[in-house]
C-alpha cells in the first residue's frame, strides 16, 4: 500500500532485524536512506534490491514534496544508518509533511541504542530522559547537565568515544554522586557494560581508552532510587498480605 514506512534496522548485530521489517524492505517501491553504501551493504545482506534515495532533514524543501507527492502512489520506507529513524537521525520533517499531506504513515519498529542501553544498564528504568548528544562545547555541555540536574529521571544520551572522557568529566563536575553506566558497542562483538560513580568510570576509561559507539546513562537523583525501594517493600508487603489472607481462607 502506498505511503512512507518507517523502519528501524540493527545497531550492529544484523539479526537484529525484524521479520516485518525485510518484508516492508523487500515490497517497497524505493527506499529514503541517510547514506547509500550503508543501507546498501544492508540490503545485500538480506538479499533484497530496490532504488534508495539519500534523504535528510537538510534536503531542499522542493525535493522533499516530491518524495511526498510521491507516496500517494508508491511504497517508500525510511531507513537511518542504524536503529529507529529521527531518533537522533534525519526524518522528522519528512513525517511531519506526510502527515500534513494526509500520506499515510506506518511504524515498523526495532532497535534502539537508547533503549538498549537502558535495558542492559539496570539503572531506574520507570522514568528516563533521552537528551540526544550532549553540546561539544565544554560550557554548553556543562549548562545541559545543569538544566537536567533536578529531573528526576534516569538521563540518557548518545556520545561517541572520542568525546567520552569530557563528558564523564562534565558529569563528574556538575553531577558527582550519580550512577553512570556507559554501554559501549551494544549487540556487537566486544559490548561492554561499565558501571559506577563518575570518578571512577573516568579512571576507568583514562586506563582503557574506549573504541566504538557509547550511550552514556545517568542515574536518577537518590531520593527517586530510595523511592523505587519503597514501592518495591509495598508491593511484596502487599503479596504477603495476600497470601496471609488466601492461607487463612483455605
Ligand atoms: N537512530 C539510532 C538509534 O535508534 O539508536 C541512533 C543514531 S545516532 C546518529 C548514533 C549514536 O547512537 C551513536 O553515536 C551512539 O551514541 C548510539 N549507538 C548506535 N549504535 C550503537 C551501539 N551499537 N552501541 C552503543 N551505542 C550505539
């Protein structure tokens, strides 16, 4: 049918994709990605061969209506590089057209870096913040975590290895007493989880400079973790209580 899909491929581990996902691949009349030889390289691998197109949010205005236009007669799916599309990646505008065009839009959903991370992180997962990328500038960076300091909410951003060390440093400075997990290279082969406090995850990385792609996870302010304890005595409380009271009825 036509109109724009959107659809998440892996974060490194190729099985990672969904069967719906190589279906909607397959059947499609083309495919808007970031960049050719990546989605490419995916394509091969799944066997499948269809037109791509580059898209991003920086394309001219007018070739974006006429990818739109388009969809009223043609299938087109949306793929970034890897994981979810718009999630610190290009398409937002071109679904934010579809939508205002009346094309119809489908979500064909998968992995995610910052989920993955938070799943494989075990840090308070019931309230999180995805922040994206931190600033690359060392005083914007500073006032970003500032800003984020009173939300409470496990904070999570995407970072790259190169700027890791400054970003700890930042956390270490703005927010010292925070558990920091960093997830590095997730569904790959070397996926590593480190977790602790700032200082020591900055000796850590100082000693092993890291390689690959990183999210970097920022634990809740204390009371909230003290919180989640609470609700977590009440409700085995509550099923003592219940099996009390199913006991004295038998
Ligand atoms: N849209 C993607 C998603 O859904 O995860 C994210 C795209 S963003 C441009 C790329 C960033 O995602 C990397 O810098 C890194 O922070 C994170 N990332 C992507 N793949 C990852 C992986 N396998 N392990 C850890 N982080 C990853």
């Amino acid at each position: 049918t036509p109109g724009l899909y959107i659809v998440a491929t892996p974060i490194g581990n190729l099985g990672d994709i969904t069967l719906r996902a190589v279906d909607v691949l397959r059947r499609c009349d083309g495919i808007a990605c970031e960049d050719t030889r990546v989605t490419g390289k995916l394509l091969k691998h799944l066997g499948i061969s269809r037109p791509m197109w580059r898209y991003d949010d920086h394309s001219e205005h007018r070739d974006r209506s006429r990818l739109v236009d388009s969809m009223r007669q043609r299938a087109v799916a949306l793929v970034s590089d890897a994981g979810t599309p718009m999630i610190s990646d290009p398409g937002y505008r071109l679904v934010n057209d579809c939508r205002a065009e009346g094309i119809p839009v489908t979500v064909v959903p998968g992995a995610c870096a910052a989920i993955a991370g938070l799943a494989l992180s075990g840090l308070p997962n019931d309230r999180f913040l995805f922040g994206g990328f931190l600033p690359s500038k060392d005083k914007a960076r500073r006032e970003a975590l500032e800003e984020l300091a009173g939300v409470d909410a496990t904070l999570i951003f995407y970072d790259t290895a190169p700027r890791l060390g400054k970003s700890l440093a930042a956390i270490a400075e703005t927010l010292p007493d925070r558990e920091v997990a960093v997830a590095r290279e997730l569904t790959k082969l070397h996926e590593e989880l480190r977790r602790g406090l700032p200082a020591g995850l900055i000796a850590y990385f100082e000693a092993n400079p890291p390689k690959g792609e990183i999210v970097l996870l920022v634990g809740p302010p204390p009371e909230s973790v003290a919180r989640e304890e609470d609700a977590d005595a009440m409700l085995i409380d509550a099923l003592r209580t219940m099996k009390v009271s199913q006991a004295a009825a038998q």
